[in-house]
C-alpha cells in the first residue's frame, strides 16, 4: 500500500477517534478526497475499521512498550503507533520491516520527525518479543478484562454477554465480531429468480453461496468490489439484507391486499422485503422520525420497482392516525445494536449500559404503541438487532403482562426457519451458530 494510502487510513482514524465521527462515514470521507486502486481501497478499509476495532488492545500495546503515559504521547504519535501495532499483530500480507519503517515515514510526514526514532524503537521492540514469546501482550488477572484486552471490547459487554450466555459464548462471540462481515443478498422475484442472478454471478465471476432457512438468499464471498456495480443491483434483481434481518418478514407473513405497517422502517430493507412478499399488492406505511431516512427507502423501492409503499415521517408514539387501521405491524425496534459489532464498528465504543435502559423503555412505548394500530385479531412482529434480553424477552413480557388481549404465537405455516424457534416462540439467533448477525424476532397476535 502507497504512503498516500496509509496517509488516507491516519487521516480517517484521526476524525473517528479525536472528533467522534462515525467510522463508515468518516472512511467514505477520507476516500473521497483521492484517488484509489480498488487493492488499495480494500487495504484502507481494512486498517481503519480493523483498527478501529481492536483500539483497546491497541492501547494496551501502546501503553506496555511507551516510555512515557498515554496522558503525555501527541494525539498523532498514537495513531501511528496504533496503525503499526495493528500492522504488526493482525495483518500477514505485510512484512513487519515494510510496518515500521511506512510508520517511522508517516510520523515524519505528520510532524513528528523528532518522535520518529520512538516509533522505530517501539515497533521493532514487539518484534524482538514476538521471536520470544508467542504473544508479547501482558493481560489483566482479572477474567473480564482480560478478555476485554484481548479481543478489545469494554468489560461491560464482556460481562454481559458472560452473564447471560456464558464464559464460552462470550468469547466466542467476541471472536465474532471481530471478524469482517458477511455480504448476504435477498433476490426479488418480482423482477427474477434465483437461477437468473447465479447466472449473472457466475459469468461475472463472483462467488457465492446459498443461504440456509432463507428461500431467496445468497451470500457473496468477500472482496466483491463495489456492491452497486454487481450484476443485477441496478436492475432491482437484488438487495443487500442480512440472513437474520431476512427472517423477520416471513415471521410477519404479509399477505397480498392487506395494510402493513412498518413503524421503524427506515432506510427500508425490510419493507421493501414485505412488498415483495405481498407480490406488491397492498399497502404498506413506511415510518420514522427522520425524512432524510425515508428518502433512502423511496430510493429503495424505486430500484426495486415497488409501488405499494408509502412513506410517513413521526414519531411512532405520536402517530395516532394509524390506530386499529393495519393488518399487521411490524416493529424492527431501535435497539443497542449488539448484534451487529462486526458491521459497526465503533459501535462498541458507543454505546452504554444506561442506554441500554433508556432503549428498554422506548421499546416499550413504542411496542405499545404500534399495537393500538392492529385491528383485531391481528398479527405484530417485535424485533431486534441485539441478544440483550433488557431490550428483547423483558420487553415482550412486560407488555403482555400489560395487555393480556395479545398472546406469543407460533411462527406461520411455512415459516423456512422453524428449527430456530424456541419453546416461548421467540427466535434468539446467536451470530456464532448461524452465520449471521444477531437477532432477536417474536410473532404477537391479538386474541380478540
């Protein structure tokens, strides 16, 4: 990778850690200000969002081999030794010679020629260890935190995950997200099939595979190039949508004619999904409080050349226009988002045991609701992104404690993914069994 690329990485790194911009924004930022080989831009990539990741353990190899605290090192030095480290323990394709002198030229090009000979003796110290010992990190007594400086996650998630799941699903898990996401695709038979887009792929030359428990899902193989220039995506053969998040509207099982609504549904993988399945016929409102999302979900539906979808901007707990109107709601809850740290990457960073409360308590109000809006007998799905029981099973018991004329049912005749379904009639979808991101989902219905 060219010095200018390195440059592009400090220079995306530097917005996300010292300006607390967001990390896919910030890289798009930094990308656009040049020009880059797609080799290069993969590598890019790859170090911002690597690196991004692993800051915890970064930190700690930073602090471990430094002469002086964290308090006294210049923002900029650690940087460069962050992208150094990183370079040095996690990446293969770079020789650890080509790792530190590209970061003793990138102190010097940064204004900190006189810190250079730091990074130099730093980097090569590691080396020196790496030959002696397996691993030179030194890590905490303590279980939590050392796992949490291992895998760089707060202790906080740590514990909850180990908590709740166990020591070996914790650590599983935080080997999980560390790793670069999957790319998986939902076909749209309103416009083709699935032998017509593996045809497109084949002759294109990029691989993939079939998805399980999902009738018209494929999973690429990594390293596809720009995913709007793939056969097919301009054409509305295809969209871009998790295994897991795919689930979610055949537990709603729309039904053609009927009137749906989507109540979190924004930027619109999943209505744009529900159309499909009602072969768009119906009518399906699209809701969320911000009008800049719901212009990505038009976009979406006119890609896809779905006419049924309607856009309504709100907050769902003040939209009382909908009460006892729709066939079924679905709501795709905002959520802590723990289910998907592999794709967002600093969300590890971000996010807080008190917000975790404080999403608690919006679910609930917005579960109750988008309740009020299902004529009788009707059909709501609540789900998440997160296996944080706080946001998902607590949730859902509270409000049937609360509504006594809504009951947990089964998921629907020819539900693809039954064998995930637990006793309680909920799908908790743990990433490290299935492949997938993490997903909560239940199917509610009202008795009378």
């Amino acid at each position: 990778m060219s010095s200018h690329s390195r440059q592009v990485v400090f220079n995306a790194l530097y917005e996300i850690i010292y300006k607390d911009a967001y990390a896919e924004v910030a890289l798009d930022r930094a990308v656009a200000k040049t020009e880059l080989t797609s080799q290069d831009h993969r590598f890019v990539s790859e170090l911002v969002y690597g690196i991004v990741r692993r800051q915890r353990t970064l930190n700690a190899l930073i602090d471990q081999f430094a002469s002086k605290p964290a308090s006294k090192q210049p923002p900029k030095l650690r940087l460069i030794l962050q992208m150094g480290f990183y370079q040095l323990r996690y990446l293969t394709q770079v020789p650890p010679s080509a790792a530190v002198d590209t970061s003793v030229e990138l102190a010097k090009s940064n204004g900190l020629s006189k810190l250079s000979r730091v990074v130099n003796g730093m980097l090569r110290e590691y080396i020196r260890q790496q030959e002696k010992v397996a691993d030179p990190l030194i890590l905490p007594d303590d279980p939590i935190q050392k796992l949490g400086v291992f895998y760089s996650f707060p202790d906080w998630l740590i514990q909850l995950w180990w908590d709740e799941l166990g020591e070996k699903t914790a650590i599983a898990l935080a080997e999980w997200f560390n790793q670069p996401p999957a790319i998986d695709i939902r076909i749209n038979p309103l416009q083709t099939n699935r032998e017509a887009v593996e045809k497109a792929f084949n002759q294109a030359q990029i691989a993939y595979s079939r998805l399980p428990n999902v009738p018209l899902g494929l999973r690429l193989a990594s390293g596809v190039g720009n995913i709007q220039q793939l056969p097919g995506f301009q054409e509305g053969w295809w969209s871009v949508q998790d295994l897991s998040a795919q689930l979610v509207s055949y537990l709603l099982n729309p039904q053609a004619g009927e009137t749906i609504i989507d109540a979190c549904g924004a930027p619109g993988g999943k209505t744009t999904h529900i159309a499909e399945l009602m072969a768009d016929q119906g009518v399906i409102y699209c809701c969320d409080r911000a009008s800049s999302r719901l212009k990505k979900v038009t976009r979406n539906a006119q890609r896809l050349k779905l006419n049924s979808i309607q856009t309504c901007v709100g907050d769902v707990r003040e939209l009382s226009q909908f009460e006892n109107s729709s066939d079924r709601v679905l709501v795709d809850a905002p959520c802590s988002g723990l289910g998907t740290l592999h794709r967002r990457t600093d969300l590890r960073w971000r996010q807080t045991p008190e917000n975790l409360v404080e999403l608690a308590k919006l679910q609930q109000e917005i579960l109750t609701t988008a309740a009020s809006w299902v004529k009788s007998k009707g059909i709501l799905v609540y789900a998440t992104c997160t296996l944080n029981p706080l946001e998902n099973e607590d949730v859902v018991q509270a409000f049937l404690a609360n509504h006594p004329n809504w009951e947990m049912v089964p998921p629907p005749k020819g539900f693809p993914a039954k064998s995930l379904v637990s006793s309680e009639n909920w799908l908790k979808i743990v990433p490290t069994e299935h492949n997938s991101d993490g997903f909560f989902m239940v199917r509610l219905k009202q008795k009378y």
